[in-house]
C-alpha cells in the first residue's frame, strides 16, 4: 500500500472511530480531549489527531477552545431542538422526492430495513434492553431508506451529518421509547409505500418531536 494511502486509511479511520464514540455517549459533551491522552488511547499521531478533530469540528461533534485545544460539543434542550427541526426541514424535502421517484428497488430497501428494524424493536419490547444500540443503527437506516431515492448525494450527506448529531442526544437517554416508536415505524412504513406524501409528513414531524421530549424527559441534558 502506498504510504499517502495509508495515512489517509489511518486517518479516515480514526476519524469515524472518534466520531461514534462521540455519538454513542464514549466520549462525553464537555470531555476535554487532549492530543496526548488521545493518541495513546487511539494511538495515532498527534499530527492525525489535529486534522481529525478539526474535521470534526467542522461537523459540530467538537469545539475548539482557543489555546486550550478540543472538546465534545455540549448537550443542550435548546441545541437539541434546533437539530430536530433542521432534520425534519431536511428529512421531509427528501422524503417526499424519495415518494415521488422511488422505483421498486427503493420499495425493496425500505421493506428490508423495516423488517431488521421491526425485529429488533421485538426484542426490546420484550426486555432485550442491551439492544438499544443496534436499535439505533437500524432506526437510521430504515430512516436513510426512506429517502435513498431523493436524487441528492448533498442532501443525504446533510441529512447524515444532523442526523447523527441528533441521534447523540438519543444515545445519551439511553432508552427506548417502546411500542409507540415502533408504531410510529410501522405507520411511516405503510405511508411510504402508499406514496402518501402528506400523511408521512405528517408522521415524521409527530414522530422526530416526540423523541425530543422523550430526550428531554429524561433528565439526561441540561437546558
């Protein structure tokens, strides 16, 4: 392998490493990440390290605090529900390109991501409580699926990057809504394949502010 190659592995790499132990509660909003106790921990190069968090900087996963280096972006009501409706402005304009043009094949993803989705919402409802992190990486792929015939690489890649912000907040209440966010799934599922572009809208929007309450009911942030 090619030496520029490899740093570039190494660097994507530790990247997307840091950016979902950020997402998944790892590293805490607030937690001080200096370059030396990161790079024993991810043991890369200090050098890695600058390009990586300032790319997550650039992305709001982290802060730059002047002289004083990095830290993970905090947790607030006030961002969270910024992030809710900038997802769903993104979110519902995507979805309803993704009704208007998807084909069979898009049919067939939004089927199969519900599916995993569904089973894994079983095994939580009956008392699987360590399944919540795989719930979350199927709650977002059912949601990317939905609208995986939208025609804009830019706009999924917006949408991913709020998503998972929003989802951070998720990961931080660590629990599962239970039945009624499986509800939820199911009637976006059937709404979807209908094409019925405003009752899916309408689903969404219930279903994204509801599981901002669900965060904020859970004492898990502060205002």
């Amino acid at each position: 392998m090619d030496d520029a190659v490899a740093v570039d592995s190494i660097g994507e790499m530790t990247f997307r490493t840091i950016r979902s132990d950020i997402i998944h509660g790892v590293l805490r909003p607030g937690d001080k990440l200096t370059l030396d106790r990161l790079r024993q921990h991810y043991e890369v190069s200090v050098g890695t390290l600058r390009e990586v968090l300032t790319r997550l900087a650039s992305e709001a996963f982290v802060v730059a605090e002047g002289q004083k280096g990095f830290a993970v972006a905090p947790a607030s009501e006030a961002d969270l529900r910024e992030l809710g409706a900038l997802r769903l402005l993104l979110e519902e304009h995507a979805l309803a390109l993704s009704l208007a043009t998807g084909d069979l094949e898009w049919e067939g993803r939004v089927v199969a991501a519900h599916h995993k989705l569904a089973a894994i919402e079983k095994r939580l409802l009956a008392g699987e409580s360590n399944r919540t992190p795989e719930w979350i990486r199927y709650d977002r792929s059912f949601h990317e699926s939905l609208i995986s015939a939208c025609g804009s690489r830019s706009l999924m890649a917006m949408h991913t990057s709020v998503f998972d912000r929003f989802v951070r907040y998720h990961m931080l209440a660590g629990s599962f809504r239970g039945k009624p966010v499986a509800d939820d799934h199911l009637a976006l599922l059937e709404a979807a394949l209908a094409r019925d572009g405003k009752t899916a809208q309408r689903l969404l929007d219930a279903h994204v502010n509801k599981g901002i309450e669900h965060v904020v009911r859970s004492g898990a942030i502060g205002r």
